[in-house]
C-alpha cells in the first residue's frame, strides 16, 4: 500500500458514486500573529492498495512546527478487503478536518506514516504580518 497523493484544502468530500471531490487546495497561510489555530483545514489523503495489501494497516499523521516539534497526532486503523477480481489497485481516500496549531511562521509538515514508516510529508508554510496583497503603510501614515 502506498500514499497517491496528500495535501490540504478548504473542504473535501465523497461523491454518491464514490469521487474524491476536493476544492480550495493550499500549501501556504497568512496569520495576523502566532500562535494561532488554522480552524478546520481538510487533509486528503489517497492511499492505493494492491491485491495482495489486505488485512489491517495502521495509519498515523504528526503534525510538527517549523523546529519539528510534534504539535499534534492522530492514528488509527485501515482494514483494507479483497477487491474484486481483476482490480490492480483500489482507492482509499481519507478525508480529515483538523484544527490546525500555527506556532510561528515558517514552514510546518503534516507527516503521514503508514505501518510505522513515513510515506508522505505535506507542508505549510507560515507567514505571520499583513494580508497578502493588502497596501503596506509607513507609520503615520493612512491609508483610504
């Protein structure tokens, strides 16, 4: 089994048909100051098993600041099944709102272990300061 893909966005869900469906994919985010909590960000993540990938697999993520403190983790268990004759690969996706910790600016990973051995890193990088695009006044200075 191994990690297809994994990264954040706004919101992800699954279709009645079975479609990963994911809108407002980022990797960057501007706090006005730290520490902060990036309210309810959406990790997807898409592993793919093989045939021969069937029984229990255990499934963790570790979120760590940009000193690679652990900030937060989670973990828990993916039984995967037979999948029909004739599959090559079957779809796991995984969809999870987190409250993310922003501790200082910089870049912060998401890391996504499966059986206890890392298999992707997703990052965010951190700004801390003004709006992106927002005009940047001299002190005294207004702005209309």
């Amino acid at each position: 089994m191994y990690v297809s893909f994994a990264l954040f966005a706004d919101a992800a869900n699954l279709s009645q048909e079975g479609k990963l469906n994911i809108l407002g994919v980022f990797d960057a985010l501007q706090v006005a100051a730290v520490p902060a909590v990036h309210p309810r960000a959406t990790l997807v993540v898409r592993l793919k098993a093989e045939p021969d990938d069937g029984g229990v697999h255990s499934l963790a993520f570790a979120w760590t600041n940009p000193d690679g403190e652990e900030l937060w983790s989670s973990s828990g268990e993916v039984e995967v099944g037979t999948p029909p004759p004739g599959t090559f690969e079957v779809d796991i996706p995984i969809v999870a709102s987190i409250d993310l910790p922003v501790a200082a600016s910089g870049t912060h990973l998401m890391r996504v272990m499966l059986d206890g051995e890392l298999r992707a890193e997703v990052a965010l990088h951190v700004r801390v300061g003004t709006a992106l695009g927002a005009p940047i006044a001299a002190p005294g200075v207004l702005l209309s």
